[in-house]
C-alpha cells in the first residue's frame, strides 16, 4: 500500500484566555507557517487540494463553524470538510482521502476557544439524551468521575498515585515552549486542591485553553519532495462505545482496546509494551493516564497505577513527554496535538521536551463521556 506522510506541522501556544485573538487570527498564524515549511500555497497545478477543519459549534457559538474558517484556509478554491469533537479523526479522514486516489495533499486545522463560554461543562452537557440523563445535570466532568471512582475502587489508584501523574505532567510542560502557562505543582498541592466530581480534584483535570494545530499531509512521493523528514501514518483505528452511560462498564477500556488492536494489525505492531519510543495520550483528568495506558497494551489490566509510577526507571516509552492535556489543551484538540507532539518529536523537533532517538510513536485522542470514543494512530520515521 501507498503511505501517507505528514510534512509540516504548527501550532500556537495554548493559553487560559486568548481574549486578544480571534479565532481566524490564530489559524491564520498556523496556516502561514505551514506554508511556509513547506512550499505549497492553493494553485490548481501544485497546491493543497483539500482541507479539513476541525472545530465544534457550540464552543464558536455560531452554527456551521466551519463556515467562518473557509476563507482562512483557502477552502473557497477547494473542497473542504470538517471534523466536529475529536480532532484526531481528522488524520484518519486526510489519510483516506489520499489513499483513496481522491487527493494528493490535504491540510489540516483546528481551533478551540474554550475561554469563551461561561462554562465547558455546559458544552458537553449538551452532549448527553435531552429526555433521560441532561435533566439530571450529567455533563463529561461528572460522567469522568464516575468513571474515576469505578477504575479506582477495581485497580487501586491511590491518590498518591494520581498526584504523581499531575507533578509529571507540569514537569514536562515546564519544558514545551507551546504549553508555558501551567506552572509546577507539588503532591502535596494536587492532594489539596478541591474537589471538582469526586474523586477528581481541580488539579486532575486539563485547564480551560484556547489554541490552535495544524499539519499537512501528503502521499508518499510528494510527502518526499515537501520534507526530508516525513512522519508515516502506518496504523489507525477507532471504536466508540454505547451511548447510554448506564449501558457501560466505566472501568472497562472496550472501545480504546478495539481501536487499539486496529491501529496495531494495520501497522504490523506486535508488542506495544516494547516498540514504541513515545506515546502521546489524552489524558483529560489525572486518572486517565493509567487507564488508557492498561486499554492501549502498554500494561496489563490493573496494572496501570504501577506503570505510570515505573515511568521513566525502567525504560520503556516516554508517556506525554508534551505534558499531554493536564499540561492544556482544549478538549476537541486533544488528539490532534497529540498526533502533532508525535510527529515533531519523530522529525527531531521537539526542542527542550525532544526524546532522543524517537521512531516510533503512537498518538490518541478521546472524546465522549468516560472515554467513549477513542482513535489511536501509529506514527513511523523511516
């Protein structure tokens, strides 16, 4: 089969409150760079065929987001699309639509300004049944902690343990030039800090952030002539689970193992634990980072409280060596920007945060109320 690479990648800083940026002022600043890596603009002869954008409605608040995005990203010369939620189903739609014949090169962009409601959990409340389970306040923060509560009470989680999480996490954003307004913690303040759905505390949970992250994707030998280091897309998948909360088991990673086992069979990976050199996960509150960990093969069930604590001693991958999202990103970008994270680091430009050596990596991004839809994607440097 044919391979897709990712070319160029930019994005912005992800800050609390870009109340001094619109929307299309930041994509505008991530389009630019994008061009300029690498060459292309949107000629009909050598230009960028297709966009997808990714953003949500109700976080714009404007019907139709896209619709403000199109002259921005050039999509008035050609066809554009768009990805609502999770961002990182925009690579899975690039790389069909070049492998399909359809499209030689395809940008992507997406934009989040979450400051800009008066709440994001009134965002994903509206995600829930408007008869059965809004009424009842449900909404992605209260959902996460029964979920929480649930792997908790089947795999130990201590609070130790999800302090440790938060601590590593600020120390590796400390080193990401794009996430420089979370400062360092200590244990003992993630074990005091309050309650936001027990047992998720304030500094369990990814801060509100605005920003924005692109990439160009490109078939193989055009992906060639942009770069001399290309990123291959070489294994997705994705699953999502019941819709009904009470349907679930919270503490069962269902979804993420059916999207991982598909990601890995397309790109011949047989031994999660051992080949990958960084992961990037989108760890939306503390308690995730060793649940997704047990869903993607990288530990056993149950033993994710122990692997996230043995980060770093005894080899292994480097987990959200970006920070991951408790370091800020918004929520419909977190699998984008994980897939981002990824590419640099196999392109070697990572900067402060960079893993030495890096040529594989796995990328996943999560959406739904505790986790029910999940895509992962492998990443290759030759």
């Amino acid at each position: 089969m044919k391979r897709v690479g990712i070319c160029a990648v930019a994005q912005t800083t992800y800050e609390r409150n870009k109340w001094y940026q619109r929307f299309q002022g930041m994509a505008l600043d991530v389009l630019e760079e994008l061009l300029a890596q690498t060459g292309l603009d949107f000629s009909e002869d050598k230009g960028i065929n297709m966009t997808i954008s990714v953003s949500d409605d109700v976080f714009d608040a404007r019907t139709i987001s896209d619709s403000g995005m199109t002259d921005v990203l050039g999509a008035h010369f050609r066809c554009e699309e768009k990805v609502a939620q999770e961002g990182l189903q925009a690579v899975y739609y690039g790389l069909a639509a070049i492998l399909s014949g359809h499209q030689d090169v395809v940008l992507i962009i997406g934009h989040c300004k979450e400051s800009q409601g008066e709440s994001r959990n009134l965002v994903t409340h509206m995600a829930f049944d408007p008869y059965y389970t809004r009424p009842v306040g449900l909404d992605f923060l209260a959902a996460a902690g029964l979920q929480a509560r649930a792997y908790g009470l089947r795999s130990g989680l201590s609070e130790e343990q999800l302090a440790r999480v938060v601590v590593r996490a600020r120390e590796n954003a400390a080193k990401n030039k794009y996430t420089n307004e979370v400062a360092p913690v200590t244990a003992e303040e993630v074990m005091n800090s309050p309650l936001l759905a027990d047992p998720i505390r304030e500094l369990h949970a990814y801060p509100v952030s605005d920003g924005c992250v692109g990439m160009i994707l490109a078939k193989e030998e055009l992906a060639k002539k942009l770069t001399d280091k290309p990123v291959w897309i070489s294994g997705t998948g994705n699953c999502m689970d019941s819709f009904f909360l009470g349907d679930r088991d919270y503490a069962d990673n269902f979804a993420l193992k059916k999207a991982a086992e598909r990601a890995y069979k397309r790109a011949g990976v047989k031994d999660p634990k051992a080949e990958f050199d960084v992961v990037e996960l989108s760890d939306q509150y503390a308690y995730q980072q060793p649940m997704w960990a047990e869903g993607l093969g990288l530990c056993e069930d149950n033993a994710g409280p122990a692997f996230v604590d043995s980060l770093g001693e005894n080899g292994g991958p480097a987990v959200n060596p970006s920070g991951g999202m408790l370091a800020g990103n918004p929520l419909i970008l977190g699998g984008l920007v994980r897939a981002a994270e990824c590419a640099l680091q196999l392109k070697g430009e990572a900067g402060e945060h960079q893993v030495d050596g890096a040529k594989k990596a796995l990328a996943h991004g999560v959406m739904g109320p505790a986790g029910q839809y999940h895509t992962v994607v492998v990443l290759e440097r030759d």
